[in-house]
C-alpha cells in the first residue's frame, strides 16, 4: 500500500479518501479488520496523530467501527458502503463535469467519447 | 554494582592503600625508632642533670636530625608534633616557657633571650627595629620597639620610639636587657655607617636608659667604642654575658681585643681552640693589648677592670663567662680544665679550680656555668662523635657531682652514626 | 508540554534569540524550522540546559529543567555524543549505568531495525550509521520528550528513510519531539506543529494540518510567504 | 553516589593506556637507571683497583661507596618522575578540554547524565587523585626495587645500604611526594588536590565565558593564592609573628578550606548556569 499524498490538503482527508476508494472498489471488504493506527502511519509514512485523526474521523462517519479492545473494522452497514461508493462516483462525476465543461464541448459528443474510452480501458 | 567492571580501579586503590599505609604505618614505627639517646651514669647522683639540655645534630648514613637530651631521653625533630617542624619553633627553651605562659605578650616577639628581661613581677621585650632608609629625610630608622609585661595584673605597656641618631648607624644589636630599680637599660652594639661622617669610630656600644613607668628615653650613654679598623691594627669587642640568661644581672661585661700588624707565630697548637676567632682579624695580626671592661648597671658606671697579673695573662687562652659578680676563666689544659673566678666587687680571686677531663686529648669541650655548677661536655678528638663525656662538678668545692657519658642505643645495632653537639642549656 | 518564554540568547554582542516563544506538546512532533542562524540548535541547547540564557524561562511540564529532568527529556545532537574509541555496545553500557529511563529492549529492537552490529566501534561507523547510533542512544530512553537536531543531515538516503520510518513507529508514540530540520520535503507529512524561526524571532507557529485544512497551503507554501515578504 | 563511582572509573579507565604506559616508562627506567648507574661505579672501581692499580681502601676513598642515593641522582630516576609529573599536569586540563574538543562532543553526554553535574567535577578531580596516588605508590614500590639490584650489582664492601627513609631523607625532591609523617602527606596532597580544583574551576570559567573566562579563571586562581597565602602574609609583613605556629596552622587549614569550598561552589555555579557546549 503506497499512497502519494499532496502537500496542500490535510493529510487526514487524504487517508480518508484512501480508505474509500478501497472500500468502493472492494479491496477493502466489509468487516475486514484494518491495520492499527500505529501500523498505518508507518506504511503511510505519516504521523501517528494524522492517522489517529483520520481513523477517528472515518469512525464519526461510520466507515469503520471498533469494539472494545479490538482492532477497528470496515463497516458492514450497506447505507454508508453504499454512499461512500455514491460519494466516489459522483465527486469524480463532478470533477469530470467541472473541466468538460470548462471547454464547453456538447454533452453528446463527450458521453460518446467517455463510452467508448471506458471500454477500451476495461479491455486492457 | 558490578564489581567486575571496577577492577582496575579498586585495584589500583588496593595498591595505593597497601603501599601507601604501609609505608607510613611503618614510618610512624621508624620514628619511634630512632636511637635512644641517653645519659649513663658513671658516677654521682643523676639529679644534677634535671637542669641541662643538650642540643645536638644525629647523623647516620644520609640522615640528619637534630635532636636534644635531656635526663628524660631524647626527642628527634621528626619525632616532635609535625606542624612544629613545618613552621618551626623558638630553639630557646626560655621562649618557648614565655610563648606558653604569656601566650599573647609573647605574640610577634622574635629573637633570642638577649632581648628578655625577667624578674618575679616583669618580663620585658626590648629589641630595636630597622624602618628602613626614607629616601626624603635620607634618614635611616631605627626604633625600639619596648614591651614590659606586668605578671600580676598581666598588662602590657608598650612603646615604639626612635633611636637616637639612627641615621649614624649601619646596624644596631640588641645585647642585654635589665631593670634597675625603676629604669629599664638596654645595652647595644652600634655599627657605625659610612654616613655617620665619624670616620674614627666602627662601633659603639651604648647603654639606653627608659624609665620604666614611662618608657621615655631618659639617657643615652655611650660606654665604649672602637676605631676603624686599618692595616695596620684592628679592635674587636665582645660581649661576655651569657645572652641566654634572662635573670637580673649587675654587671655587663665587655672584651676588648686590639690587634696589630706582626708576625704571626706558627704555633697552630695555640689557635686550635680559637680558631673561629683568628680568621676574623686580618692576616699576620697579633693581639697586642686585651682589657675587659665593666658596666655596672646599678652605678651605671663604665669601668677597665684591673685584672690581677695571672688573670691578665690567661685573657688570651681562656675563655671567660661572667655570673653575677664573679667572672669566671677557664682555662683548657692537656687532661684539664682550670676554673679562676675573679670578684668584681672585692677585686679579689674567689675560686681557683682544677678539674680533670679523663682525657688527654679532647676536642674543644662545651662549657657551661650555672650557679655553682659546672657542666663540661667533652668529646674526644679521636672519635668526635661518638665518645661524649658529661660532667657536672661544684665550683665552690671541686667535686665532682656527676659524671657519665652520652649513649646511644641504635634499634637495629649500627655503629655507622655520629652525634654532635651544637650547645647546651642549663635551665 | 515545553514551554520556550521570551527566550533572549547573546552571543557576544550578537542577539541569537531576540525573545522567542513557542510551545511543544506531548504526543506531537514539533519541527524547528529556519533558514539562516543559529537560533535552532541554540533553542535545542537552552532547553536541555547545554546553554545557558539570557533572559526568559524554558518550562518542561511546568518546572524548570533540573537534575532528574534528564530521565523524563533527552537531545540527541547531531553529532554522536560517544566516544570514538567505544563500541556501540560500551555506549549502551554506558547509558544503562546511568539512565534509569534506558530501555534495554528497546535499545536491541532499534539495534536490529538498523541493523547495526553492537561490537563495532563508533570511530570506524559510517556517517549514515553514526547517526543511527546517536539516534539509538536517545530513542531507548523511555522519556516523555526527545529533541533532535538535524537527524537527517549529511546522510545517505536510505538511512534518511530508515529514520524516518522512526518517526511513525512506536519508537516515538505518546512521546514529544522536537525536531530542528532546514529541509522539510523529507518530513512534511510526519510533523504536527511548525515553529518557523528567522534572526531570533519566531515569525509563524502553526499546526501543519489545520494550515492544510483551513487554508489549503502546504508547509513550503507557508515558508515561502513568510521568509519572501 | 553511585553515579559519582560510575564517572570515576569511566574517567580512569579513559586514561588508563596512557597511565600504564608511564607506570611502565617509570618501572623501566629506574631500574635501568639502576643498572647503568651500578655498572658505571663498577667501571669506575675497576679503573681505579686494576688500571691504577690502587689499594681498595685508596680507590674507596677517592670514590666512595655507591648508595642508592647516587641512582635517585639520575635522569634515569628522575626523568620518569618528571614526565609523570608534566603528563598529569597536562592531563589536568586535558580531562576538560578533550570532552569538547574531541572528535566526538562528549561533553552533551556529560552534562546531560541525571545527577549532580558538581559531579563530573568531582570524578575528573578524584581521578587526577588517584591517579596521583598511583604513581607515588608505584613510585614508592619502585625503591626497594631499584636497591635490590643495586644490591645484586654491588659488592657489599662497596655500597651503603640505605633504608626507604633514608633514601627518601637525602633527596628533597622525594621528600615532597613522600614527606616523613603521615600528616605531612596529608597536608601536602590536600594542598596538591585543592590546587587542581582551583585549576578545574579556572578551566570552567574558560569553558563558560570563553575568552573572558581566561581572564576571569586567571582572577580566580589570583584570588584562591592570595586567600590560601593570606596568613602567611599577615604573618610576614602586617603583623611580624604575630601567630604561633600552630595558630597559623590552623589559619591556613581554613584558608585552605576557604579556598576548596569557594572552587567548588563557583564550580557548581558554572556547571549548573553557565557552562555551554
């Protein structure tokens, strides 16, 4: 696992979109345990608190869960699994619509061309 | 604490420890292994040595000490309290009696027994101290610097006042110290410098008298003097009061030696005795005239004693000491020692002593008087230091009172030592 | 928590330390940043007590540093501070004889994770491994506060990252550390406070998330405005 | 306490090489002082017995017997002695100076250890002590080694067997580093030990001010002498003999504690408030 984070946005957030995607994209499966803060940092190659706050965050929005002493888990709540995957799809929607229609091409021509790279990249 | 990992340093603390405590656990028994220095009676009672003290020099191979006996035994240097040693103390057993009785009197006085005077209700300091040269008043500073205890109400008054024409002098001694009724004399050799403008005189001997209440210089008397010494003669003058003597005396006796240019008598026999004497007069000097003068200190009156003719003959072998109103010439003769008192007072010879040293030839022997006491120390002059006889006689009878020898008892048997006197006290 | 209040330094008639303030919490690390002077390694040293100040208060915990203060804070320099002629394991020796707060454990873990070999004298270290070793010295120490002074200056980049990886390992977990470094591309993502110093003065303090988060700036975006106006 | 031991073996073992290599410089050196010196009188008495042909009384009378005395006259005896000396002196400053000069800046090391920094002081003045100690009891062990093989070189006719005292009484030097009594020795390396911590203090002040502590130190160690030599001044000059010996004895032991207490307080001082890296 290696992340390349950027500079200007909080770390944090940036874990958190990390945890996400995984999660959106199933490698990161419902109850599966995660790694402990600690182990998290070090693989990231962030500080500890970043990662602590990240976790803590992620917990207030019900992506993982922890019970007692245990390490913490993916949710297994289908309303927020599907909303993270929601919330992926439609911020890269967003972002993808904000800079189409920064050069204003027609809606027509742009779902034709995205259909036909989507499936060239599937086949790859 | 791993005690593994200090070996080193425990180790070398063992080392120093052992080597060290040895070494000094082992010292502290040498020092009490210095000979045992001791009188061994021949003859006569013991008694007669409670009032002398000899202070001698021990050598043994590279050792040194100095060491003094008495009928108690003997005590090294190195066996004295250390920080005596370290900062030494007065070798006058006088001093050291007044240092212990009148502790704070006694406090910056330095110097011999010359400068003390001491009587049942006084003991008095006198001594005159050089200030120095004052380069304005091109004056050269003496003072007396006068201390006298009182031993009853244990007070002290004390002056410092200049000596009279300082600037005439090049040095001045202090000689003797004596009250008189109630005034405080003080007898000094004056040296005459090269600035006095006298070109006559070398030395004068002056009696300062200080009233006693007061200390205020009442008189300053010149009692005798020498001219510069040339090449052709030559004076000397010496004292011949015993200057450890601290008691009242009425008399101050001086010698006066004048030397003249002559031929010098190859008889070496003659000067072995005085040989200390001799080398101080130029070469090929003889004595040519030798008087003694008397001060008394009551009169306060300067006066040439007019010896008998025999007297006057042995002024020049024997030596002379003065106790109160006799003066004593002892003459050293093979096997011998003749004691001659003179009285002052009558004019007339009072004892005339022989007493036999048991020896034919001996080094010049330590002679002291004390009363009616004679000590005699008398070393061989075969084996000078170690054969040393210690006689005590009566001079108004003759007898013998005590005789013996000094003996050394070496701890580890040697032989290999030397013992020599330096003097002898008989308080 | 360390406190550093109006801390005045002079060396000679140079001020160093013109009244510097800042503070460094437990369970954070605290990055010195500053691009001239020595202001840096003089803080470090006045706060261990290696220098004395001229005015102002360093607190640590709320008490001045005192003799026993040694088991609770420790500076690792960045030159090692054994001798030459001693081997790694005569320092560990060494430490453990003096410090109750050494970390026998720890010190073997850290040993392993650099993979040094304890026999080896210091003298005959690389520089690379020299500083693993100082950094060894002070990590073992179960102390609540570590200051280091340039751990990544003049060394390979391989051992860079071995020592970086220290700073997410619970080598430094619940402890503060401050931290002097003039390079923060290396660490950015591993510190949580900033302190930016320049000619004695603080000139921006700042939580290196909440820069992120509240004005979108990287920790060089901050450098950069503040040394340029 | 015992973090105080801890500094003075770690200070002494620091010093340890170069400390055996002058105990072995001393031990070889006397005793091949010993020998050459045995062997030069041997020389000199056969020149005179069998080239002279002289009497054996008449060749002893011109020469003289040999005693340990002439060894101890040595530079082969006396040289060690001397080198020790200037190493240790040298070392008194080199014990400071190396902890910050050195290639390594052990000095943070020492200043950091959790316990008194007064300390340190202490273990580096102990070790110079005992260092000191070491080598005037090697030097002590080393003179009824080298009399032994003067005895083994030397005819008994010709030699003077000279006990350890006796050495030590006819040559001054020694009589320093070994006086007679036990109490001199104390007082002697009591005034040797309060020396090195006014050096110690003097070099603190160096380290804590740099270029004014040179000046400050040298005040100092002005201040301690006059302190240490102010009754014997009183006693010269102000107040002629005013004191009796043991009076000034004492006067000195408290200057002389005077002296130690004020360099340790300074030091303490220092260490804690001024000393910087």
């Amino acid at each position: 696992m290696s992340v390349t984070f950027n500079n200007r946005d909080p770390v944090y957030i940036q874990v958190i979109r990390h945890f996400k995607e995984q999660i959106a994209t199933g490698r990161l499966e419902p109850g599966q345990e995660i790694s402990s803060r600690r182990e998290l940092a070090n693989k990231l190659k962030i500080n500890p608190n970043t990662a602590q706050r990240a976790y803590k965050e992620m917990e207030e929005q019900g992506l993982i869960f922890t019970e007692r002493n245990l390490p913490s888990r993916i949710t297994r709540d289908e309303h927020v699994l599907n909303a993270v995957r929601e919330e992926l799809i439609l911020e890269a929607v967003d972002s993808f619509v904000t800079s189409i229609h920064a050069i204003n091409v027609p809606l027509s021509e742009v779902l034709d061309l995205v259909k036909e790279k989507y499936e060239n990249k599937s086949e790859d | 604490m791993n005690i593994k990992r200090y070996w080193k340093m425990i180790a070398t603390l063992s080392v120093i420890v052992l080597t060290i405590g040895t070494f000094y656990i082992q010292s502290s028994f040498a020092a009490s292994e210095f000979p045992d220095i001791t009188f061994k009676t021949v003859s006569g009672s013991e008694e007669e040595l409670d009032n002398l003290t000899i202070n001698a020099s021990y050598h043994e191979a590279e050792l040194y000490q100095r060491v003094t006996i008495n009928r108690q035994g003997s005590t090294f240097q190195e066996q004295l309290p250390f920080y005596e040693r370290f900062f030494g103390s007065s070798m006058y057993p006088e001093i050291n009696r007044y240092e212990k009785d009148y502790r704070n009197f006694m406090r910056g006085k330095v110097g011999g027994t010359n400068l003390f005077f001491e009587d049942d209700s006084v003991l008095v300091y006198a001594d005159v101290m050089y200030e120095g040269y004052n380069h304005n008043t091109r004056i050269t500073d003496y003072s007396f610097n006068i201390d006298v205890l009182d031993k009853q109400a244990v007070e002290n008054h004390s002056t410092e006042l200049s000596v009279p024409n300082g600037n005439d002098y090049a040095w001045i001694s202090v000689e003797d110290v004596q009250i008189v009724q109630d005034k405080l004399i003080v007898i000094t050799r004056n040296q005459l410098s090269n600035r006095s403008g006298d070109e006559e005189k070398e030395e004068e001997v002056h009696g300062y008298t200080f009233d006693l209440e007061t200390l205020k210089l009442e008189n300053n008397q010149e009692l005798l003097s020498i001219p510069r010494g040339d090449e052709e003669s030559f004076s000397r003058l010496s004292m011949m009061n015993d200057n450890l003597n601290v008691e009242p005396e009425k008399y101050f006796l001086i010698s006066k030696v004048v030397m003249e240019q002559g031929v010098l008598e190859e008889s070496h026999e003659e000067y072995e005795g005085t040989e200390m004497e001799v080398n101080e007069a130029p070469n090929n000097m003889i004595a040519t005239e030798q008087s003694i003068f008397v001060y008394d200190y009551e009169t306060a009156k300067m006066e040439e004693l007019n010896l008998p003719n025999e007297l006057e003959s042995l002024l020049e072998s024997a030596r002379v000491t003065v106790q109160n109103n006799l003066i004593y010439f002892m003459n050293q003769q093979e096997g011998s020692l003749e004691v001659t008192s003179y009285n002052i007072e009558t004019e007339q010879i009072d004892i005339e002593q022989t007493f036999n040293l048991n020896r034919t030839s001996t080094h010049e022997p330590f002679i002291k008087i004390n009363q009616d006491r004679l000590y005699l120390i008398t070393a061989s002059s075969e084996d000078i230091g170690k054969d040393i006889d210690v006689m005590i006689a009566s001079l108004s009878t003759g007898e013998l009172l005590y005789e013996g020898k000094i003996e050394v008892t070496e701890k580890d048997n040697s032989t290999d030592y030397e013992l020599f006197i330096n003097d002898i006290d008989t308080k | 928590m360390i406190e550093v209040k109006d801390v005045k330094k002079r060396f000679g008639r140079k001020e160093v330390l013109k009244g510097v303030s800042f503070t460094a919490e437990k369970g954070e690390i605290t990055c010195l940043i500053g691009i001239n002077g020595v202001g840096k390694t003089t803080i470090m040293n006045a706060i261990v007590a290696l220098t004395p100040i001229n005015s102002g208060q360093i607190l640590i915990d709320g008490e001045e540093l005192h003799k026993g203060s040694y088991e609770k804070i420790t500076f690792i320099p960045d030159a090692i501070t054994m001798l030459p002629q001693m081997r790694i394991i005569d320092a560990m020796q060494f430490m453990d004889d003096f410090y109750d707060c050494w970390n026998e454990k720890r010190a073997e873990e850290i040993l392993s994770f650099f993979k040094l070999d304890k026999q080896e004298r210091i003298a005959n270290l690389s520089k690379g491994n020299t500083a693993k070793v100082n950094l060894l010295l002070g990590l073992a120490m179960d102390v609540d506060y570590i200051l280091m002074d340039e751990p990544f200056s003049g060394i390979d980049i391989f051992s860079r990252e071995q020592i970086a990886e220290v700073f997410t390992s619970h080598l430094i977990e619940d402890r503060g550390v401050i931290i002097t470094t003039h390079e923060i591309n290396d660490i950015e993502h591993l510190i949580d406070k900033v302190v930016l110093l320049n000619e004695g003065y603080v000139l921006k303090e700042f939580s290196t998330e909440e820069i992120r988060e509240n004005e979108g700036k990287s920790v060089i975006d901050v450098m950069r405005e503040v040394y340029q106006s | 306490m015992n973090r105080y031991i801890k500094l003075v073996n770690f200070e002494f073992n620091r010093f340890l090489k170069i400390y055996l290599v002058l105990i072995g410089i001393t031990i070889a050196s006397q005793i091949l002082g010993a020998i050459i010196r045995s062997n030069q009188y041997l020389n000199d008495m056969n020149d005179l017995l069998y080239e002279q042909l002289m009497t054996r009384e008449a060749a002893l009378e011109q020469l003289g017997k040999i005693s340990f005395y002439h060894i101890t006259q040595t530079v082969w005896f006396m040289g060690p002695i001397a080198i020790c000396i200037v190493t240790l002196l040298i070392y008194m400053f080199f014990i400071w100076y190396r902890d910050w000069f050195g290639k390594n800046t052990f000095i943070y090391r020492l200043l950091m250890l959790p316990t008194a920094r007064i300390n340190v002081y202490f273990a580096k003045a102990t070790t110079i002590l005992l260092m000191v100690f070491g080598l005037v009891a090697i030097q002590l062990l080393m003179l009824p080694v080298g009399r032994r093989v003067l005895q083994w070189m030397i005819p008994v006719d010709f030699r003077v067997d000279q006990t350890i005292r006796e050495i030590l009484t006819s040559f001054d030097y020694l009589m320093i580093l070994f006086p007679s009594t036990f109490y001199e020795f104390v007082i002697h390396y009591a005034i040797g030990f309060a020396v090195v911590l006014v050096v110690f203090t003097a070099i603190l002040f160096e380290r804590s001010f740099r270029w004014k502590g040179i000046v400050f130190g040298l005040i100092f160690g002005a201040f301690a002498v006059t302190i240490f030599i102010f009754p014997v001044i009183v006693q010269a000059f102000i107040l002629p003999e005013f004191f009796y010996p043991i009076e000034l004895f004492a006067l000195e032991c408290i200057a002389g504690l005077v002296v130690v207490s004020l360099s340790i307080w300074t030091s303490n001082y220092l260490l804690k408030k001024k000393i910087r890296v």
